[in-house]
C-alpha cells in the first residue's frame, strides 16, 4: 500500500515538474517576446526622429551615411548601406559598418545593376515569411575578381524602396548580431518602415524640386489652392476625432503618445497647407507681351542635355510670323514647362504590356507653336504611351499611370494657368 502510494506520489511530482518547466518555458517566451517589442518601438522612435532633408534631391541622398549609421546603432545588423537610384543609375548613398574598399567596391557594383526590374516582386526569395526583406544575391552583378568576392561581401538581406513606376534603391543589410537567434518578422518591422518613409519623403523632394525650378514658384498659387481644395476636409476630421480620443480619459501611456503624434503632424500639415496659401497670394499678376518663339526656343535651351542623356529626338517647329501674347511670363512659361517634362518622362519610359504594346524605335519629343484666328496654339506631343484615364488628365489629381506618378498634378497646374490666360487645354 505504502508502494502503492509513493509510485502515486511521483507521478504527482513528476507531473508538477513538468507543468513548471511548461510554465517557465511559457514565461521565457513571452519575456523574449516583450523584449522584441520593446526594442522594436525603441527603433521605430528613433528611426521616426530622424530629420530627412526636403529642400533639394542631392541634400536628401546626401543623407544616406547618417541613416545607415542610425540603422547599425538600432537594428540587429552590424553593416547597413543605401543605394539610391540617381540620374538614372543605383549609387551608394552611404553606408555604415563597412571598411572603405567594400563601400567602394559595392558602389561600382550599385552602377552596374539595371534599374528595371530590379528588386520586383518576386525576383528574390524573402529573407522571413510576411516581411518585404529579400535575400538579395549580388553574384549577377559580380565581375571575374571583383574585390566584393574577395571581402566575402556577395550577398546582402535588403529592404526595396519602391516607387509607383520602378524601385528607387534598397537599404542593405548584412553582419547580423547574434546569429544564432532566429531572425523574425518583427525585427525587420523597423527598418521596413523607415525605407516606406525614405521613398515618401525622397519622392515629394522630386516633386518639390521640380515645382521650384526654373521659375515654378510662378504656379504654386494654383497649385497651393488645389491642394487644400483637396486636403483641408479630411485634414479636419483627423483633427477633429484626434482631439475627440485626447480628451479620452481610459487612453493608456502608449495610446495617448500615438494620439499626441497624430495631432502633432496633423498640425504640422495645416500649418504647410497655410504657408502655401499665403505665397499664393503673394504672387504677382502683371502681364506683358511675350514672344512665344523666344519662350520655346528658351525651353530647347534648357532641355537639350536631357534630350541627348536620354536619347530622345527632340523637334521644334515655330509657324513664322507667330504674333506675341498678352500674358504673365512666369505661368505660361511654366505651364509649357511641366507638359515638356511630362512629355519627357513619358517618352523615356516603354508603352505597358499588354495587346500591341511595344516600345517605339525612336523616342521623340516634338514641340509646335502655331497661329490660327488671333489665337496661339503650343502642341506638345511625344511617342510615350498616351492617358490611362483622358477625361481625367487636367483633374487636380488622377490616378498614377505608366506615364508618370506626379503627370496629373502638373498637367492640372498647367490647365489651371491657361484658363486664367483666356486659354483651353486640350487633349
């Protein structure tokens, strides 16, 4: 009996036993699981406080070594570099981590990796299931006694920057601390987010920096109105419901701090939309006669290193005798400015796929001026691939098409501006 009740007594025991090493194994993972969580909101913070430049394109790539080296601080790996896509061609932006010869080896391999299709989706294998990370093999893009062989630098895990038209670079990543810990899904979270919020921000520097050159401040005012047209509802009712879950008494710590960055740049967009509205009005609306083939032979000028860079055929044909229009310099000059670089774009990039769809022999550009019953009429065409959606082209706002991500905003600015000039647009 006293057997009988020890033998029952160990199984008691034994069971106990494993119910607490079940539950410390339990306590272990959730422990782990908080530290990740911890961690990963600790680099979020930081990677959020980064300050990313928005003035110029190359102030912005300029950039690239201070984010890796934030990267490399923050983040599970040793080694971070940035290829951004420049002047038509991947180049390293920065790196952190890495010696002097595989940065200089890796830029001359960024140089030789085609921008079209690389990085698209699946081209590589991802490096965790549910993460936008691939493992990248740089072999393709290896040349016969490349030093990146020799340095052991052939493969890198990397995290797309991708635009609505083609990937504009990739963070890499390499050197991983503590390997022996599995790499998860939320660990990559992090730097995934800060690429999403390095493509916005580069992207709006584009456009910015195209809306500013040569003279494009003379159409912000249109575009200024547009814009808060377009945003200053919704804008209110972030605001609105924001203000509504401050005043919220059961917010916790972490809740109220997500709800205080809401309205921070909820603000800070407002206060953006305001100082646009402010140098719209401080535009000036004198007109003079222009001489329109002047106006054009300016705009070959200033386009002609882009026309040969891309090997586009560029054609100018001014009527004679072509008579001179009353309008402000500025706008119309920008008006034919925004549909040449969109005619540009459209040009340089092929037609989709689909039935009858090819990419021309020669890609050209052909500008045309023209005069018929006291009236100008610019035609600007291009062999590119035409509208998506044509009744929508001069809209404020369309929906991105192959021709070009920002091509509705600009041709919208451009209608805005012919039709304050007595003018119509035409498709």
């Amino acid at each position: 009996m006293n057997l009988d009740r020890c033998a029952s007594m160990g199984k008691v025991v034994a069971a106990a036993g494993m119910i607490m090493l079940a539950l410390e194994d339990e306590l272990a993972i959730n422990k782990a699981a908080q530290g990740r969580e911890h961690r990963a909101r600790r680099e979020l913070e930081v990677y959020a406080s980064l300050i990313l430049s928005r003035r110029k394109l190359e102030d912005f790539d300029r950039q690239g070594g201070e984010i890796c080296q934030s990267v490399v601080a923050n983040s599970r790996f040793a080694q971070a570099a940035l290829l951004l896509n420049t002047g038509g061609r991947y180049k390293l932006a920065g790196s952190a981590g890495l010696d002097g010869a595989t940065a200089t080896a890796l830029n001359a391999l960024a140089g030789r990796i085609p921008v079209a299709g690389f990085l698209a989706p699946g081209s590589a294998p991802p490096a965790v299931e549910q993460s936008q990370t691939v493992n990248l093999d740089l072999g393709p893009w290896l040349k016969p006694g490349d030093d990146l062989t020799r340095l052991r630098f052939t493969s890198a895990r990397a995290v797309p920057i991708v635009g609505r038209s083609s990937t504009e670079g990739a963070l890499l990543l390499a050197g991983m601390r503590n390997p022996r810990e599995l790499l998860r899904a939320d660990d990559l979270l992090p730097v995934e987010m800060l690429t999403a919020r390095l493509q916005a921000v580069r992207s709006q520097t584009i456009m910015l920096e195209k809306l500013i050159d040569s003279e494009k401040f003379a159409g912000l005012g249109q575009l200024a109105n547009n814009v808060t047209h377009q945003l200053n509802n919704p804008l209110t009712v972030i605001l609105g419901y924001a203000s509504l879950l401050d005043e919220s008494s059961s917010l916790t710590a972490q809740e109220r701090k997500g709800v205080d960055a809401i309205l921070t740049e909820a603000r800070r967009m407002r206060t953006t939309l305001e100082s646009l509205s402010r140098i719209s009005r401080a535009q000036s609306d004198h007109q003079t006669s222009v001489s329109v083939s002047e106006l054009l032979a300016d705009m070959e000028e200033l386009h002609r290193s882009e026309f040969l860079r891309r090997s586009i055929d560029f054609r100018l044909s001014i009527a004679p005798g072509l008579p001179r229009v009353l309008c402000n310099p500025q706008h119309l000059r920008q008006a034919v400015l925004h549909c040449l670089q969109f005619a540009i774009e459209a040009a340089d990039r092929p037609e989709p796929g689909g039935q009858g769809a090819s990419e021309p022999e020669t890609k050209f550009v052909r500008l045309e001026a023209t005069a018929e019953a006291g009236m100008v009429q610019i035609l600007v065409a291009h062999s590119g691939a035409g509208f998506l959606y044509p009744e929508r082209a001069f809209d404020p706002f369309v929906p991105a098409q192959a021709s070009g991500e920002i091509a509705g905003l600009g041709l919208g600015l451009c209608a805005s501006i012919l039709r304050e000039h007595n003018g119509a647009p035409r498709r």
